[in-house]
C-alpha cells in the first residue's frame, strides 16, 4: 500500500461527496477544492491536487476526466453510468500518461463479496440446475440503473456460466429468453445499497446478500484508491486495487 497521502479535489458534493470530504478530514488528507454545479471543474484554473476523487453524474464525468487529464491529474472515478464510454476513457487515460481507478462499488466488503460471487460461478459451472437471478435496491435518488454493480456481479457469472450470453433488466425479455440473467432493481427512500443473488433449483434456493449500511464504507475504499494510485500510470478497476492490499 502506498503510504503517501497526495492532495485531493472531490469533483461532486452530494451525499457522497460530503462523506469522502469528512472521511478524508479523519484520515488526514488535503482537501484543496471540492467542484460541484455552482462550482464546476471547468471554470478552474489553479489545479492544486495530485488526485482528484470524481462523484458527479454520467452526463459530466467523461468531461471531467477529459479536463483532469489534461492537466495530468490521478482520478479516483466513482460516478457510474458510463461504461459505454469505457474505451474512451482509457484512450484518454494512456494518452495523458496519468493513472485512474475506476470502480461501481468502492466497499471493501463488497470486493469480498464479489470474489465470492467468482467463486460461486465457478463451483456450478458444470450443474445446470440452478437458475440466477439479480436484485439491487438503491435510494430514489440513484439515476441509473441496472446499479453497475449489479452488472458487474451479472458479469462474473457471465464469465463462466456458458449457458447465459447477456443480462436484462426487462422481465418480460427474461422470460422469453432464458439466456439472459435478469437483474431486478428499486428505487426508493435512502437505502445506500443491497444487492442479493438467487440460486435457484427446483429442490433449494441460496441467497448470497451484501448490504451497505452507509456510505463510509465506499469513502473509506476510494481514498484508499487514491492514495494507491497517485503517482501510477494506467486505467485499473478497484478490483485490482483491492488485490494489491491483500498480496
């Protein structure tokens, strides 16, 4: 793990943003600008931050990075919502020769879980009895859904299980095509996040269940990304951050 703790800019300020700016306080890190709507990123001149930790939106988060790298800043990126635009990114990310963490959950628990769920679809890779199926619940005011968490556990069974080639968050579409894992979401009230995965045969249902209790779990992980990735090169998923801290 790295022991420097470099200077941070958090690009956002809603709930998650508050809670990286007093987890970082805690922690002893350098808070030098915190960009939000009334403050953007674009109207900055003075960079004066090694790493900048963005939760903002989909619709600003590629400009954001556009701008970081440019001024061959390190991102933290938590927003989630545009993994269409992955490739772009990591053009842009190479090309400025900065590093980037990106990530669809930044809980440490959460990775946990994740290797589990890897474990999990490699121990029924050749039993066919069990059916799969997602459900993440979010707060209401989460814009994009399936949750990219959800897409990312879709995707490690994806991975193994040949008998699914794709996911779908339209029921209907999962009926009528038993190749697709169905991923179930709600939005309501302030759950921070559950995600639940359902095994289910005709004889037993597993449920295997990660829930956050609040946000500081994700804040925690994220700053620990950007202490990892200040002063590295290249595009990397918290997974592998993550791999770093337990070898």
């Amino acid at each position: 793990m790295n022991n420097k703790i470099p200077k941070i800019a958090i690009i956002g300020y809603g709930a998650m943003g508050k809670e990286v700016e007093a987890t970082a306080k805690e922690k002893g890190f350098q808070i030098t600008g915190i960009y939000e709507i009334d403050n953007p990123l674009s109207k900055v001149t003075d960079f004066d931050f090694d790493v900048a930790l963005d939760f903002s939106s989909p619709e600003s988060v590629l400009e954001n990075i556009k701008i970081l790298a440019e001024n061959k800043k390190d991102i933290v990126i938590g927003t989630t919502g545009w993994y269409d635009k992955f490739d772009e990114v990591r053009n842009i990310v190479d090309k400025a020769n900065i590093g980037a963490v990106w990530g669809s959950n930044f809980s440490i628990g959460m990775q946990l879980y994740l290797n589990i769920i890897q474990h999990v679809a490699l121990l029924i890779k050749k039993i066919d009895t069990f059916d799969i199926g997602i459900e993440e619940i979010h707060h209401k005011h989460k814009k994009d859904f399936p949750s990219g968490t959800s897409i990312n556990i879709a995707n490690k069974f994806l991975k193994e299980l040949f008998r699914y080639n794709s996911y779908t968050s339209d029921p209907a579409e999962a009926i009528a095509d038993n190749k697709k894992i169905p991923i179930s979401s709600l939005r309501t009230g302030e759950i921070v996040g559950i995600h639940k995965v359902l095994l289910d045969s005709e004889f037993e249902t597993l449920e295997l269940s990660h829930i956050a209790k609040n946000r500081r779990g994700f804040a925690v992980g994220a700053l620990e990304a950007a202490r990892w990735i200040y002063n590295r090169t290249g595009l990397y998923g918290f997974e592998e951050v993550v791999s770093n801290f337990w070898t």
